[in-house]
C-alpha cells in the first residue's frame, strides 16, 4: 500500500474508560480501521488531561485516575478518512475528533536487506 505524499490526519480525543460495546472504545476503533484497510492507527495514552468537563484526568500516584486521556490518529487519504467518518460517528458518544491535511514524508520501506 502506497500513501500519497499530501493526506489526511484524523485525530481522535476520547477516555480510557470509553466503551463500544464490551469493547475498549479505542480498540473498537482502531479495529475498525484495519477492516476498512486504512493505512495505520496508533493509540497514544496520556498522562494527564482534561476535556469538556474540565475535571483533570491524571495518572500521579496520589490522585489514581481511571479514564485516562487516549487520543487515536488515523493517517490516511482524504477519501478513506470521509468513508470511515460515518462508521466513526456511529461508534463515538462523546468525544473530539479534529481533522488536518499531512504530508506524508515516507511510509513504509523498499529497502531489499
């Protein structure tokens, strides 16, 4: 699979806690994402954060968090990312998704090691 170089970031803001289904929410949609063949989803977990509530969502010892902060990116064309938008709405209740153009600098390897 090849990107080409100018693509879509589609950037995910969500809890740990989240849920589709029995499922991790972010796993639900990173699962999603190989079925529709995009070409990668990473799942980063944060630390600390805070959203729409306001109320700080933290990982310190002292103050033991549940539904730490998970933001999913999702690379790919702009007309893969507009298909799976649908299919994402349908799985999120809550949450920020953002969207911004990328440039795609290299994907993949074609060395012959």
């Amino acid at each position: 699979m090849s990107l080409p170089k100018d693509a879509m970031l589609l950037r995910i803001f969500i809890g740990e806690d989240d849920r589709c289904g029995r499922q991790p929410l972010y796993e639900a949609i990173v699962m999603k994402a190989r079925e529709m063949h995009m070409a990668g989803a990473t799942v980063l977990r944060g630390p600390l954060g805070f959203g729409h509530s306001s109320r700080v969502h933290t990982s310190k010892i002292l103050r033991l968090s549940e539904d730490l902060p998970i933001v999913v990116e999702i690379v790919d064309t702009q007309d893969k990312i507009d298909a799976f938008l649908p299919v994402l709405d349908s799985m999120i209740g809550c949450g920020l998704v953002t969207l911004e153009r990328v440039q795609v600098i290299q994907y993949g390897t074609s060395r012959n090691d």
